[in-house]
C-alpha cells in the first residue's frame, strides 16, 4: 500500500473522529445552505411562471407537463384516473403531488411550482445526509451545496416534470439501502442476533417499499431493485439464509406498494400492469426508422393505433416493432446507442442553446467539476462497495437505459444528486492532498 494512501486514509479517519465534535457548529450552516436551495427554488418557480405566462402557455415543456396536470386535476375532482382515452399512460406518483396542491391551493400552476421548490430543497437535504452517511459532514455540505446553486438543478426544480418528486425518493431508498448494508455487516454477539437480523429484514423492506414509491414516480427505476438483490450477497457478509431474506425483504417491500396501482390497472385494462403502458411507445421512439436519439413522438399521432387496438396491444405492438427494427439493424441500433449516450452525457441540455452563451458555460464549468471530483473521489478510494454502490449504481443504470429508449441531460440531473457526494469526496482529497 503506498504512502499516499495510507495518509489519504489517515486523514479520513481523522475527519471522522472529528465529526462528532463539530457536529453542532454545523447545524446553522447547513440550515443556512437550505435556506439560500429554497429561496433559489421560489425565485426560479417565480421566474420560470413569468417566461411561459408571457409566452402565452401554462408550461415550459409542454406535453408531459400538460398530461400531469390534466391527470392530477382529475384526482383532485374524484374523476377517472385516465387521459386520451388511456388508463394506465403514467404512473400516479407525480400527479397525486399535484393533486395535492390543487387540493390544498386551487388550480395554481405556480403554487405547485412552489411546492416542488420545497421538494427540490428536500432533495439538497438528503444529498447532506448521503454524504455525511458516506464521509464526513463537510463532503455532506460541498455536495449539498453543489445541488442547491446549480442553475441546473434549481430550474428543474420547479418544472411541471416527475424528476424532482423521483429524486426526493431515489434518494431516500439509497439511503435506507446504505443503511440496510451498514447494518447487516455489524458485528452482533448471540444475545443480539436475533435484534440485529430483525432490523436488517425490516430495512429490507423499508428499502424495498421506497424504491417501490419511486417507481411510481419513474418507472425506469424499477431495475435498481434487482441490482439491489444482486449485491446483496456480494455486500452482506452474513448467512446465506439471511441473504436470501433480505433479497425476499426487497421484493416484498416494493410489491406491496406497486400492488393497488397494478390491481387498479387489472380491472381497469384487464392486465396486472406494476408501472404503465407506454413503455412500448417509448422504446420505439428510440428505435424505428427516424430515430435520432432525441425524443420525437410524431409517430405515434401519425399511426393512431389506439382505433384499432387495445391500450395493452398498443403497448405490445410498438414493443415488437422496436425489438424488430433492433434485429433488423444492428448497425443502426449502435449509432443511435452512441448518440443517446452523448446526449445524456452531455454538459448542455438542448434548450441552452437558446438561452446564451453565459448559460451554457456555467453548466459545461458545473458539468466539469462534477465529473473531474468524481474521478479523483473514485481514485481516492475514500469509500466501501456499498458507497460506492449506491453514489454511482443510479449513474449507471440511468445511463443504459437511456441508451436504449432516448437520452437528454434531463434524466441525468437526478442521479447528479448521490453522485456529487462522490464529487466532494474527489475535490476534498485533492485539496488535502495538495495542502500538505
């Protein structure tokens, strides 16, 4: 082991001991750090309602916006839970949040807005606590801070768009999956072992049940439970039984939550559907004749294949050309991977070519801190497998999806959240090192 290491470890520990020493003096900076998040969040939701009303529209992005909306108004009035003739086209966990709001304020657009600011904040706080679970509370704060001014993250914040009420609780399952795997690799003499495994069963399905509510925010997060289960062997060092209990814990967890939805969707589709019919469609927006990578759903107005068929054969059938046209060019299929994959990679989402150069240089200078800390934190081996897991796992898995339907920065900016917390440890190691 080189010495360098063996400082860079010194000086982890260090921190840590530390930590609870400081722990007070931190309490106002923190506070301090989400104060400055939400008033950022109110100021956008403010400024983003001004740009569309002069506009002369009621969202920014429209099409998605409008559908959850319309879908949240018929919550809040007791109607049927369908749009364009269409029972299970999205999944309710964004729109009862609008819902909520209309409930609670009336038909307010920039009263959602405003509580999606409060959301957003709460997903700054919960990068705090990742952080400070991993590390240290200073690389809970460096990461929180990078979230909260990030002109990216807080203007997404208040957008009309499941991404902020999906992060809130991607980031809570991580940290009830982090906890789950801290737990099980305690130490528990036989007085306690039947306490210990108790509570790493009930963190189970705890953790299962969150990354069940996040599905129904974004079903695209569903496989995370299955790389769940397939590191837990590798991550818990305990009995194979129990292993195998806490891999059951996460499927229960998340099954019983995605259960009423798929129910609902039973009766009303005839089909157990445990996310939403509208997969296929948008795997073939990835994949047919005039893809390019970005999201271009003309076809589906052009073809109106719900004349003829059922909501769940739409759904099969845009699945089976997509896989068609898959088999059929390969060649194809490669160059569309790549042009996915660059776009979600990408430092400039596509409506920043509009709005300045100035614009776009402050997100290539946040894109490229966050991306060098996170190659120097992965160089610093400041972390176990189980952090490491749960900081770039969403990196991953978000990136291979997107690889397959469609990929914009959009639906990276959530898995920005874990990641920047291995972001702060990169920079802190740098900083440290180059002190000395």
């Amino acid at each position: 082991m080189s010495a360098s290491t063996d400082q860079s470890r010194t000086e982890s520990a260090a921190e840590i001991a530390d930590d609870s020493r400081i722990a007070a003096q931190w309490k106002p900076i923190v506070f301090l750090l989400m104060a400055v998040a939400l008033i950022l969040r109110v100021i956008a939701a403010f400024v983003v309602e001004r740009h569309v009303q002069s506009a002369g529209r009621p969202f920014l992005i429209e099409g998605d916006a409008n559908g959850y909306w319309e879908l949240a108004e018929k919550i809040a009035a007791g109607e049927d839970y369908a749009i364009y003739g269409r029972h299970a086209l999205r999944v309710p966990g964004f729109p009862l949040l609008l819902a909520a709001s209309i409930k609670l304020f009336g038909n307010s657009i920039l009263a959602a807005r405003i509580l999606l600011a409060v959301v957003g904040t709460g997903c700054c706080w919960l990068t705090y606590c990742l952080g400070r679970q991993v590390h240290t509370r200073r690389t809970g704060f460096w990461a929180a801070l990078y979230v909260s001014v990030c002109p990216l993250h807080v203007g997404n914040s208040v957008l009309i768009l499941s991404e902020t009420l999906f992060t809130f609780w991607m980031l809570l399952s991580l940290l009830s999956l982090l906890c789950l795997l801290r737990n099980g690799d305690e130490e528990c003499d036989a007085s306690r072992a039947r306490t210990c495994s108790s509570r790493v069963l009930f963190l189970s399905l705890l953790t299962g049940a969150l990354v069940g509510v996040a599905v129904l925010s974004r079903p695209g997060f569903l496989p995370w439970l299955i790389i769940s289960c397939a590191a837990v062997p590798f991550l818990l060092k305990r009995s194979l039984a129990l292993r195998a209990a806490v891999c059951a814990g996460l499927v229960t967890g998340c099954f019983l939550v995605l259960l009423p939805w798929a129910a609902r969707n039973a009766t009303v589709t005839g089909h157990w559907v445990f996310t939403s019919l509208w997969s296929g469609p948008s795997l073939y927006d990835g994949l047919n004749p005039q893809a390019t990578g970005a999201s271009n759903m003309q076809f589906f107005d052009d073809d109106n294949v719900l004349a003829r068929m059922s909501e769940f054969e739409m759904n099969q059938y845009y699945t089976q050309r997509a896989m068609a046209f898959a088999r059929e060019n390969p060649g194809r299929v490669i160059s569309l991977t790549v042009s996915k994959a660059t776009a979600f990679l990408s430092p400039i989402p596509n409506f920043a070519k509009t709005a300045g150069w100035v614009f776009s240089v402050v997100c290539v200078t946040c894109w490229v801190l966050l991306a060098f800390g996170t190659v120097a934190g992965l160089a610093s081996r400041q972390w176990q497998r189980s952090d490491l897991l749960v900081l770039i796992g969403p990196l991953l898995l978000f990136l291979l999806v997107h690889m397959v339907f469609v990929g914009s920065v959009r639906y990276r900016l959530p898995v920005e959240f874990p990641l920047s917390v291995l972001g702060a440890i990169g920079w802190r190691h740098l900083v440290l090192r180059k002190s000395d």
